[in-house]
C-alpha cells in the first residue's frame, strides 16, 4: 500500500500556510507553496512507495504525482507493456 502525502492550503491566525501532512499529521509548514511541494516529494521519494496530492489554494486538487515502483497489479515491464 501506498503512503499518502498531501500538500493544502490553510490560513492560520499569523499567516497562510501551506502544509505538507501525511494522512492526518502535519509534517511542515511553508510560507510558499513551492517549498511544500519540494518537502513532499523529498518525503515521498525516502518513503519509497508514495502518493503526493497537491491542492490549490480553493482545495481543489491540481496533480498527482507517484514514488516507487508499480505494484504486482498492473505493473510496466521493461518494453512498457502493462503486465496482470
């Protein structure tokens, strides 16, 4: 199974914060969305088998990205066909 990083927006009582949770932990907080971005995926990256979900700041989810390989289901062999 994968582990689930996410990148959100949130205001807080001093300043807008983008935060970098994983499942329901938050992990950091940045200033610039462009830094949580990085944090994710230095943290996927180490995880080894991850999902980071990065939102806009209307929650809105702007992409997706994959750390690790494939799982057993649907893996890519070597010439890019889909195994089962």
């Amino acid at each position: 199974m994968r582990s689930s990083f996410s990148v959100v927006f949130r205001f807080s009582p001093d300043s807008l914060t983008w935060l970098v949770s994983r499942d329901e932990t938050v992990l950091s907080r940045h200033c610039r969305k462009r830094d949580a971005v990085r944090e994710a995926a230095r943290l996927a990256r180490a995880d080894g088998h991850a999902v980071v979900r990065v939102e806009r700041m209307d929650g809105t989810v702007q992409c997706r990205h994959r750390y690790g390989r494939p799982g057993p289901s649907g893996s890519v062999s070597a010439n890019g066909s889909e195994q089962r």
